[in-house]
C-alpha cells in the first residue's frame, strides 16, 4: 500500500513550547487514520505541518508522495482541509464563499457542492455572519470535500454538528474509503474515531504513543459497566469472568471495569433480574491507563 | 433548499477580484467623502481670489521655513496651482491616500491572518507569493480608483468656480500622492506580512508616515539637517512641485522603489513564516 502521509521524525518547537516530538507514522492509501489526543497533545500542530501552515524544526513529512515544504502547492490542490479553529468571509454567503474557494481551486463545476449542501441540510443563500457555529462548519466541511480530494485532512471534524448531521458526515466518510480516497481525522473523543477509523494513532504531550488497529484497541479497551438488579447480587458471581476487573457491589448495583467484549459479563448477569445496565465510554485517560498503566503525568 | 444559489461569480474569481469585491462599499463610501472634500476645496477657492491681496502679504510675512515647507516657490499660493499646492498637496490629499492604503496593506494579509480566515485560503493551491501579490494588486487598485476620482472631482468641481489648474500638471501631482500611498501601502503590507499583526503593522507604518512628514516638512529650516530630508519619502512626494513642474522621473522612481522593495519584502517574509494559528 503507499503512504499517503509519512512522518518522519517530524519534530516541531515553539520557541522553547513543544509542539509535537519526533513523530514516525504514515498513513495508507484508502485508509480512515483516527489522530487521537487530548486537546493540546499537538493534533493541530502536526495537520498544520503537514500542509506547509507551520514548518518543522526537524524532521519532514511527505503527503502524495511529495515534500509537504517544497510541494505544497502541487499538495494543496489534491487534499481537502478543514482546519479545526478557522472563521469563513463574514460577508460573503455561504454559496458565494464555496464559489470562491472553487475558481481558486481552478473549477466551475459546483454540482458537488451543491450535492453536499443538500446532504448536510445547509442553506448556502445564508449570509455567513448569520450562520449558527455549526452551519458555518458544514460549510467548512463542503469546502474540504466538495473537489473530491485524493486525501482529506479533518481536523475535530464534528465538533457543533447535530447528531443527524454526524451521522451523514459518517457517511461521506464511508464513501471516500470506499473510493479509495484518504482520511485523516482527528478528534479527542474515543468512540467518533472507533466508529469512522481503520487506525488510530494517539497522540499525547506531543509525542505518537501508540499506532493501533481500530479492532485492536476495541480488544484492549477498558470500560466501567453499571448493573442494577430488581435484588440484591453477589460480587462472587462476576468475579474472575474473562476480562472483568474490580467488581464493587452496593446493594442492588454493581460495578465492574471491562477489558474488551462485555459477552461473559452480560451472561452471567442475565441469571438475574437487571433493571438497567449503563455502560460508560472511556475517557482517553482511561485508554491511556489501559494501554500503558499509567496516567496524565506519568508519561516522560 | 436553495442549494441552486451555489453558483459561480466573477468578482469571487480569483484572490485579487475578491479583495476588490470586499472594498466596493468602503469604495462607494470614499468616493463621496472625496467628491464632498473636492466640492469645498472648490467652494473656498473664489473668497481665496477675492482675497488674493491681503492672504498675499499674510504668506509674505511667514516664517522663510514655514513658507518653503507647504507653499509652492514659485507659484502665487492664489492662483489655481498654488492654492491646490498648499491647501490639498501638502496635507489632505496624501493623508487620505495614505490612511486607505495603509489600511488596505495592512488587512491584506494580517487582517486574514487575525481574522483566522488563512488557513484555509493559503490550503488551496495557490501559493503564498500568489496570494500576497494579489492583495498587493488590489491596494493598488483601490488607491487608484481612490486617487482617479480625487483628481476628476476637483477637474470636475472644480471649473464652474475658476479653479482650473492645468488638468495634466494636476493628473502628475495627483499621480505623485498615488505613488507615496502605494509606498506607505507596501510598507504596511510588509509589517503585515512579517508579523501577522494588524493593529501593529498599521500602527507602525501611521508612525513611519508621520515621522517622514516632519523630516521632510520642518528638518530643512533647520540647515545642518537639511541632508536628512533626503531620506524621507514624502521628499520625492511633492518637494519637486508637481502641480507646477509635472512629475519629476526621479522622483517617481525612488517612490515606485520604495514600494517595489517593501513588496519584496512582504514576499520574502511571508514565505518563511509559520501561520498564526
């Protein structure tokens, strides 16, 4: 498979402010990369070096198999790039705003635009300052696809979208893998990426902690799961089950934490009356503490 | 939905036609301050000629530094020539010139940069010395339109109350002013460009300004500072009188350079710079 992206020691510093640390990760070709980390790991900072925003102390990266430096503009015709803080022209309309960034990209043809609009519920005839965050960043997001880019560069792609929105934004994302199309995509929440990503490399103080396989991670993934029972239940009866850890009982509720599938705890409560049963997402603290046993501060 | 309005504009074809595009009501609204500023001018000038005697002697009885800093040398400060010399050239006219440029080349890049509207502009595939000169372009473009209607509105205003200067001469002056405004405008462009800041680039190249206006207009009375009068912009402005004298190639040639060489820089620090982001 070609890289799409590749890193290599690709180190940025701030004056004396880390940026991101000597990262080494490439992307495949057709592949949906997750860039998992907590807010100020370095996320921005590595999307921006790749696309000749920011340069590199050390280090390089190529994308499409050229210098992200020296052939940046040749890049920049072939990916789409939604930055994760950016404003659009407040005066223009959001039609007129696709418009532009379409003849800047050399074309008139504006029909997938439009598709898009409809797809994602956006009136482009809207002037841009009226727009609600999240219509502004549907727009971001139809300027990012709308040329079909070989590879798209999303950076917290879903943040003020509405969950009907999110699920169509899921969807054009399954149409680009399935054209064979490039995703780089990153957030800070754990389950946006297991639902979208064949990858995930998660980031952290600034430095690529891990490189994951999506099926992987879910294997090793810890989450906490809330019983509660019609009566009373003893802790025994879940103790020792395949991947249950630290069952605490109170009266009718237990908890326990569960590394990877829940199957042998779900049976096991099925020999009783459960009233309900929550399971709780993992903060990327808990991965963290399930990947390397250790927490926010431990890491260098 | 109205997804039709999607649709292709000329004026959003390109970086330059919608930079313009973005100044056509700030354009409209100079205009007529331009147009307003020429009709008082104009108004003025007939007490200006009645009272061409007593203002005359007024003129005789200056200060010699006052006299050769905002009066021509050799033109009646009330005939047409003079008058426009001493009442539009020396302050007016290339204030209002220089404050549109300057706030056009400092918005150029930086204003973009602030606005955080950049990142996605610079990812298209145009390069970063692409987009500077098309905002450079559009500077130009506007102080023209802006210098353009300032010289048809006094030609035009002017007439019916005997303010008729020579419409050429006057086009060189109004030319020379176009010329210190793309200066300054470049100048600011190139803060712009280097620093990414706004407020800043315009505030250092309003002090620049400033700072040349009086090198050039009090220093000379001074006569061992004389010299430093050279290194003013505004020396090559309209020391040579181009109202009178038509415009003076060397002169407009250290301007043209001066904007030249701080549109250089703008390209060159631009290019080297990291993104605010």
């Amino acid at each position: 498979m070609a890289d799409v992206i590749l890193a290599e020691r690709l180190t940025k510093w701030y004056g004396k402010q880390r940026g991101v640390l000597e990262l080494d990760f490439s992307v495949h070709q057709g592949e949906v990369f997750g860039y998992l980390g907590p807010n100020g790991a370095g996320k921005t900072t590595t999307i921006r070096l790749l696309l000749d925003l920011i340069r590199p102390t050390s280090g390089r990266a190529t994308v499409l198999g050229m210098d992200a430096r020296r052939d940046a503009v040749e890049i920049h015709g072939r990916v789409g790039y939604l930055p994760g803080e950016f404003a659009l022209y407040e005066n223009l309309t959001g039609a007129e705003y696709l418009a532009h960034l379409a003849a800047l990209r050399g074309t008139s043809d504006l029909r997938y635009a439009r598709t898009l609009a409809d797809r994602l519920d956006l009136d482009p005839s809207m002037r841009i300052a009226s727009l609600s965050h999240g219509n502004k960043q549907k727009v971001g997001l139809i300027q990012a696809f709308m040329h079909r880019p070989e590879l798209l560069v999303l950076d917290e792609p879903t943040q003020g979208l509405d969950p009907l929105i999110q699920q169509e934004f899921y969807r054009l994302i399954s149409e680009c893998r399935a054209d064979g199309r490039t995703v780089f995509l990153s957030s800070h929440v754990m389950p946006e990426v297991e639902r979208v990503c064949d990858r995930v490399g998660i980031i952290r103080e600034g430095r690529l902690v891990a490189v994951e396989d999506i099926g992987e991670l879910k294997a090793k993934e810890m989450r906490t799961i809330d019983l509660h029972f019609a009566n009373p239940v003893p802790p025994t009866a879940f103790e020792g089950l395949p991947g249950v850890r630290e069952v605490t009982a109170e009266g009718d509720r237990i908890r326990c934490t569960v590394v990877g599938h829940v199957d042998a705890l779900v049976k096991a409560a099925a020999a009783f009356e459960v009233v309900d049963l929550v399971s709780h997402e993992p903060t990327l603290e808990e991965i963290f503490l399930a990947f390397y046993g250790k927490g926010e501060r431990g890491g260098d | 939905m109205a997804t039709e309005a999607i649709t292709t504009h000329r004026m959003l074809a390109s970086v330059l036609t919608k930079t313009i595009h973005d100044q056509r009501r700030a354009l409209v609204w100079w205009t007529l301050g331009l147009i307003g500023t020429a009709a008082m001018y104009a108004a003025i000038y007939p007490s200006v000629r009645a009272n061409a005697e007593t203002l005359n002697r007024f003129v005789k009885s200056m200060p010699e530094w006052l006299r050769t800093s905002f009066l021509s040398t050799s033109q009646d400060y009330t005939s047409p020539a003079g008058y426009l010399h001493t009442e539009l050239f020396s302050w007016l006219a290339p204030l209002l010139l220089l404050v549109y440029a300057i706030g056009a080349g400092a918005r150029a890049i930086a204003g973009e940069e602030e606005r955080r509207t950049l990142d996605i502009l610079l990812t298209t595939p145009l390069s970063r010395r692409r987009v500077v000169t098309d905002k450079f372009l559009a500077m130009v473009a506007g102080t023209g339109v802006l210098a353009a209607v300032l010289w048809a509105a006094i030609a035009g205003l002017g007439a019916p109350f005997d303010l008729r200067p020579d419409l050429l001469k006057f086009a060189a002056a109004v030319a020379s002013t176009f010329l210190l405004a793309l200066a300054f405008g470049s100048i600011a462009l190139a803060a712009g460009c280097a620093t990414g800041r706004r407020g800043l680039s315009v505030g250092v190249t309003s002090a620049l300004a400033a700072l040349s206006y009086l090198m050039d207009a009090l220093l000379p009375s001074l006569k061992s500072l004389a010299w430093v009068q050279r290194l003013s912009p505004f020396h090559y402005y309209a020391d040579h009188e181009p109202i009178t004298n038509g415009l003076d190639p060397l002169h407009a040639v250290v301007l043209l350079a001066i904007a030249g060489a701080a549109f250089a820089v703008a390209l060159w620090s631009f290019e080297r710079r990291d993104l605010a982001a």
